[in-house]
C-alpha cells in the first residue's frame, strides 16, 4: 500500500506578498486582542467568584465554551471554502493561529485547575485520554483530508 498525497492546498504553504504578510499579522493581533478581551468581558459578566483564570472552574468553563466555538467556526469555515482556499488563505491563517493559541491556552488554564484540585491518578488519566482524542483527531483530519490511499 503507498501512499499518495492529493493536490497540495494547503493554506499554511500560500506564499504572501510583503502587504499580505503584514495583513496577516495585524488581523491576526487583532483577533487575539479582542478575544483575550471577550474571554475576560464573558468570564466577569457570567462567572461567579474571583476572576482567576487557574483556580476558578466557572471562568475555566466560560473560557471553554467561548473558545470551543471560535475553534468550531474557524475548522467549519475551512471545510466550507475548500475548493476556494487559495483565494481566501490570507484571512484563514490568522483565524487558524488565534484559535490554535487559545485552545492551547485553555488547554494549560485546566490543566493547571486539574493538578491542584486533583490527585495525581485522577490527572493522569484525564491528559492520557486527552492525548488520546487529539492523537485520534489529527489521524481522523489527516486521513479524510490529506491522505488518498492506493493499494
């Protein structure tokens, strides 16, 4: 069995002009600044208790549901603009970057809650099957999305 790699679209490979870098860069600080500041306006307005980003569970769960949603927009736009991916890759890539670094950050802030109000059991079987979830995610995204295989 060999593997075979489809047509090359891959919106992180699209080669920019020196005003396109540039764009990219300053719409990419922009999304993160007004999420950063939606994350922190939602957690005051609806969460109880202190606004501590590591030892609050409500702000954690806030900060969830908010990024979960923008990762879920930025993924459903990229599979919706996939035959026209070149023409939009300039303003997918910061989408994609922002949402990665917050998922990444929300990924530290339970991580962080999870070791100090838990034991050590209980810590290590819940980053194992979040291992295991994202090992799954990239083999299901890479398969579907990257891999043709011909036997």
């Amino acid at each position: 069995m060999s593997l075979i790699l489809q047509e090359n679209n891959n919106v992180f490979k699209t080669k920019f002009t020196t005003a396109g870098g540039f764009i990219v860069v300053l719409l990419g600080f922009s999304l993160l600044a007004l999420a950063e500041r939606v994350l922190y306006d939602a957690a005051r307005l609806f969460a109880s208790g202190p606004l501590d980003y590591f030892e609050n569970i409500n702000v954690i769960l806030m900060h969830a549901i908010i990024i979960i949603m923008f990762l879920v927009v930025a993924l459903f736009i990229n599979l919706y603009v996939v035959e026209n991916r070149q023409k939009y890759a300039i303003s997918l890539v910061p989408y994609f970057i922002v949402s990665i670094y917050l998922s990444c950050q929300l990924l530290f802030q339970m991580s962080v809650y999870f070791y100090n109000h838990h034991t050590t059991f209980q810590f290590y079987v819940v980053m194992l099957a979040l291992i295991g979830i994202c090992t799954y995610g990239i083999y299901f995204v890479q398969n579907k999305y990257v891999l043709i295989t011909e036997e």
